[in-house]
C-alpha cells in the first residue's frame, strides 16, 4: 500500500503532555511541539509563553494515512483534553494554552465539526465544548529542547503531568 503523509495539527495545552499520545502509534512519522495561529513570526517560547504573541502551543502529528485515520487521530486528540476549558488546560492558563484543531483541508474540516458534534451530543460533558476548530496557519516548531520532552527530560515531565491534573481528568472522563 502506498504511503499517504498527512499533517494534524492540535492545540491541547502545554505541548509537552501532548506529544507523547500520539508518537507511539503504527503510521505516525513524527508529533512536532510548536507554536500556530499567532501574529508574531518565528515566535520563541518566551514570547508564547507571555501570551502576547496570539500563539497557540501546539504538535504537528505527519502519518500516513493508509495506516492510522485523521478520525482516529481526532478521537486520541479528545481524550487528551479538557474540551470545556475556555481559559486554558488544567494548570497551565492563558491563551496560549487554549485548545483547538487546525484543519488542513476541507476534508479535516468536516470530520472535526463532525467529531466535536458528537462529542456534544454525547453527553459526557455538561458544559459546552469550546474547542475551537480553525483553518491552519503557519506552524512554527519549536525550540529543540521542547521536541520529545517526556523521553529527553522523563523526570521533569512525568512530575509536570502529575502537578497539572490531565491524568486525573483523562481518568475521571474518559477511561
């Protein structure tokens, strides 16, 4: 089967906790930490960090997408998330840490709205989802040192993750 390289971008809070989901599936090529959706160029992670440079922190997932679907993808993107967070994700607040999918095409465009509608209409959650879904936009990688943090720095992310009570909303919502 030929290969289909295929980009999705997601924005799921600090860009640390959301690599890692991702980077362990069959047809994934690589999970990049990075900054989109901003009006400053080649923004660094200071100027993220402040929230003044309209960024998101984000991941770039490549697959292939005649092994591993955007749709499943989407649905890991969910389960990684707290969709009702309008100010950020878990410990981590401020514009910079809001969440949303970056559609590539119409297609992924379809299929998010299509996901988010059943994530509403699912009834997991009382609140609305606020997730946002919007076109793509430059995507900035990010510095070396942020690229696979939870293998070059295990210690430090695995006490981050603990501190910021994804692991304990993953399991009280969607396990």
């Amino acid at each position: 089967m030929d290969e289909q390289k295929e980009k999705a971008v997601f924005a799921g809070g600090c860009f640390w906790c959301m690599v890692k989901p991702f980077d362990q599936w069959d047809g994934v090529y690589s999970v990049t930490s990075g900054y989109t959706g901003g009006h400053v160029e080649n923004p660094t992670y200071e100027q993220v960090k402040e929230g003044n440079s309209g960024h998101y922190e984000a991941v770039e997932i490549v697959f292939d997408a005649s092994k591993i679907s955007y749709e499943f993808i989407l649905d890991l993107y969910w389960k990684q998330i707290d969709p009702q967070d309008p100010g950020g994700q878990f410990h981590d607040r401020g514009p910079q840490y809001r969440t949303a999918i970056f559609y590539q095409n119409e297609e992924q465009k379809y299929l998010a709205e299509q996901s988010k509608r059943n994530l509403e209409q699912s009834g997991r959650f009382s609140q609305p989802i606020v997730t946002e879904i919007l076109e793509a936009t430059t995507f900035y990688p990010a510095e070396e040192g942020h690229q696979y943090f939870y293998k070059k720095n295990e210690e430090h992310y695995l006490k981050d993750r603990e501190k910021s009570g994804r692991d304990e909303f993953i399991n009280q919502n969607w396990n």
